[in-house]
C-alpha cells in the first residue's frame, strides 16, 4: 500500500473517530482548503524568509489534509489529479516556449 493510501486511511479514521463526516462536505472541505493556505501564508506574511519551520509544517499538513479528503469525497484519487493537470499544464505551456533564462534569486 502507498504512503498515499496510508495517510488517506488515517485521515478517514481520524475523521470517524470524531464523527467529522457530518461537516465534511466539498464545499467545506473547499473553503478548509482556503483558509488553511491563509494561514500558510501568514508564516511568510512580513518575511520571504521561513522563520518557523515548524509553523509552516504544521499549516502545509492542514492544507494536505483538507485537499486529500476533498479529493476523496469527489471520488478522485491525489496523484491522478496532480499528473493529469501536469499534463495538461505541458500542453498549454510547452518546455520550448516557456523556458526564460534562469534568474539570479539571491
């Protein structure tokens, strides 16, 4: 079983313990979605820097979370999602006419 599988199972039992399901609804898990990327976002919000690593752990793992069920309750599986909309993203944006001179990010 995938790392993928497991961590989808434990967040269904996580959920079910707790008798989550109830809320759980696309639009809730949606909106989940969005407001655990604000708080994401707040660890960088005065500094492009990470300051607290554990804090920006901590967000990306409730974003991670939300977007796996939210996945599951349309019946989609993670990884499909993310290589087919990699490929249409190849289509749209081919390598040989988007690829700009590196930059220097320092």
């Amino acid at each position: 079983m995938s790392n993928q599988n497991e961590t989808l199972r434990a967040l269904l039992n996580f959920r079910e313990e707790r008798n989550w399901a109830q809320f759980h609804s696309p639009a809730n898990l949606a909106k989940s979605v969005a407001i655990e990327a604000g708080e994401l976002l707040e660890c960088f919000q005065w500094d492009d820097q990470v300051t607290d690593i554990n804090a920006v752990r901590d967000e990306l793992a409730d974003v991670l979370s939300y977007a796996y069920l939210l996945a599951h309750e349309l019946g989609s599986n993670p990884h499909d999602l993310i290589i087919n909309k990699m490929k249409q993203t190849a289509i749209k944006y081919p390598v040989a006419q988007t690829s700009p001179a590196k930059k220097d990010m320092k």
